[in-house]
C-alpha cells in the first residue's frame, strides 16, 4: 500500500536531510541532496527534493501501517518545517482504506 504528498518548498533538500538525518539515529535512512530513503519497523518513506519541491511516498503491508508511516513522517515534517506550515494532504492508493479526512 502507498500514499503520496508534496509540500511546495524551496527549502525541500534541506527538509529531506534534516528528515533522513534525524530518522537515522533509530532506523535505517540514507539520503543524498536529491532523494531520501527511510525504512521503519512498519514500513518506508522515499523522498525526492527539487528546487520547488519535497515529494514524499509511504508504503507499509497494510493500511493501520501506511497511517503509521504517514503520521511519523507528517508530525516530523511539520517540526522540522514549521514556519512554512507544511499542511500535508496525504493521497492514497485505492486498496490502503483510508482514515483521515484529508484523503483524496
């Protein structure tokens, strides 16, 4: 199961360090200026910086994992990221059940 979401930022290399960085003192993560790849007990998070934006996928076995995933890596981008207010809108694959209401 996967979800996407972007966060339009021109910081976005600095966010997926800061991210992969930060993960990597629990789990596995590994990252270069352009895509970051982070892998949880539940499942993964790739990432991939441009000049304008940060793209972030989640994939987990099953839908209470993805909705894991996401959280972690939705409250962390929200810390790290604070003064643009990132306000990620999460799309999920159409097997992943969806619960929050910021779905499409």
């Amino acid at each position: 199961m996967n979800a996407t979401a972007t966060f339009e930022t021109k910081h976005a290399g600095r966010y997926l360090a800061a991210l992969c960085d930060h993960f990597s003192h629990r789990v596995s993560a590994t990252y270069d200026d352009q895509a970051g790849h982070v892998k949880f007990p539940f499942g993964f998070c790739q990432m991939a910086a441009s000049s304008a934006r940060l793209a972030l996928t989640a994939s987990a076995q099953d839908a209470a994992r993805l909705e894991q995933d996401i959280d972690v890596v939705t409250r962390h981008l929200d810390l790290f990221a604070f003064r643009e207010n990132p306000n990620l809108t999460w799309h999920r694959s159409p097997d992943a059940n969806p619960k929050s209401s910021k779905t499409e």
